[in-house]
C-alpha cells in the first residue's frame, strides 16, 4: 500500500523569496518519486522525478527536491520565486517496480507568488 | 509537438446523454490512462490500458467504458452522464520498461466537463 500526503493545501511566497512545497508519503516498497506542476487550464508538466538514484534531485525552472528516506519526505524547494512559479503542484509516488495503476497523487498544493 | 491530445477541450451535458472522450499520443507509449481531477482531490485513476488490447479498471471506473482502439488512441466513454461526473478529465501515457515505472507521465491539456 502506499500513500501522499501533502501537507499544505496552500502556499504563498513573494517573489524573490524561498519555496518549500512539503510532501511525506507511506510505501510499503522501493518507491518512485514524482512532483508535477499544472498551471491554470493546463496539463500536467512533470518537474522532476526519483528513481533510486541521487537522493537530491534537480528538476526544471530551478526546483529541487530531496529524497530522505528516514523522515519519508519529498519536499520541493527553489531558492527564489518567480511569478511564472504560481500554480498548483501535485506530489506522486509509485512503486518502482510493477504496475503503472498503483501511481499515487497526493491531493495538491496551490502555490500563490505575491509580487 | 509530440505529446498527448484530448478532444474536446470542453464539454457541456445534460443529465442522461452521452459521449466519447478522445486521446492520441504520438510518443509510441506502450500505456495509456484517463483521471479525473477533482477541487481538493488531486488526481484519481478511472481507467488504464498498459498494452495495446488490454484495459483494466482504476480507483474510480464506474459509469465510464474504454476502449483501447489501437497503439495511440484511448477514448472514455460516458454512457449515461450524472451531475457527479463533472470534472476535468486527463489522458496520459507513459512507458514502462521491463516493470520499471521511471519515466513519469505525458499528460494531455485535459476536457473540462460538465453535467447538468
């Protein structure tokens, strides 16, 4: 069984400042990290992704997150927020083996960038 | 672009009609799926097609159908549509190589639907 759970439902930041989007999951295996971004009446874009290697993983426009297997964390950062950065952020494990249909989204956080 | 693209993008129905939602990928994925997203409720799975010529159910498939008409194309189909289907309904694909599951999804830009 596995699980998300994100721990803000909203975040807001002013431009220029950090972003920490928090996300802890349960997986009873070896699991696959994912975060994706959706900006409003979008898809879904994927930032960045773990799969068993480097625990720091670096993604697109900047974002990062780090695998700690001990707290079961996968939470995004980026040093310094953009406008463009406003949207929602969507954190997904998986197993890293097997079947696609045990993919798991966590309910979301909606990132607001003040200027 | 190579991607994933839904038709239509918005939808309007009244209680009891139906109708086929369309997806095509041009990325040669193996495996192809249909959420649907819901305020406070991230993602859930409606259906997934992981070849080819099979489609199995997800977390949330009841009154829906699909069909897996061939390498690109997975439609959603609504029988009898009811007020709780309103939602936003993305396809994606994906590949998945000898049971690893590394690669994320591709999703489409979803079909905005409402039931009334």
């Amino acid at each position: 069984a596995q699980s998300v759970t994100q721990l803000d439902s909203h975040v807001s930041v002013s431009e220029g400042t950090p972003v920490l989007l928090r996300c802890n999951y349960s997986s009873s295996y070896s699991p696959s990290l994912f975060w994706y971004v959706q900006h409003p009446n979008k898809g879904l874009q994927l930032l960045l992704k773990y799969t068993s290697a480097a625990t720091l993983v670096k993604g697109i426009n900047g974002f990062e997150a780090e695998f700690k297997k001990s707290e079961t964390s996968f939470h995004l950062t980026k040093p310094s927020a953009h406008m463009s950065d406003a949207a929602e952020y969507f954190c997904v494990v998986s197993p890293s083996f097997g079947s696609a249909r045990q993919l798991t989204f966590g309910s979301g956080t909606q990132l607001t960038v003040l200027p | 672009n190579a991607g994933v693209t839904q038709t239509p993008k918005f939808q309007v129905l009244k209680t009891g009609q139906s109708m086929t939602l369309q997806c095509a990928q041009d990325m040669n994925h193996n495996s192809m799926y249909w959420y649907r997203q819901d305020p406070g409720m991230g993602l859930r799975l409606i259906y997934y097609s992981a070849s080819e010529g099979t489609t199995d159910k997800g977390e949330v498939p009841n009154g829906y159908n699909v069909s897996r008409l061939n390498k690109r194309e997975f439609s959603l189909r609504l029988e009898s549509a009811a007020p709780s289907q309103t939602s936003v309904y993305f396809c994606a694909s994906s590949e998945i190589l000898r049971g690893h599951f590394n690669y994320g999804y591709t999703f489409g830009s979803g079909t905005r639907l409402t039931v009334v």
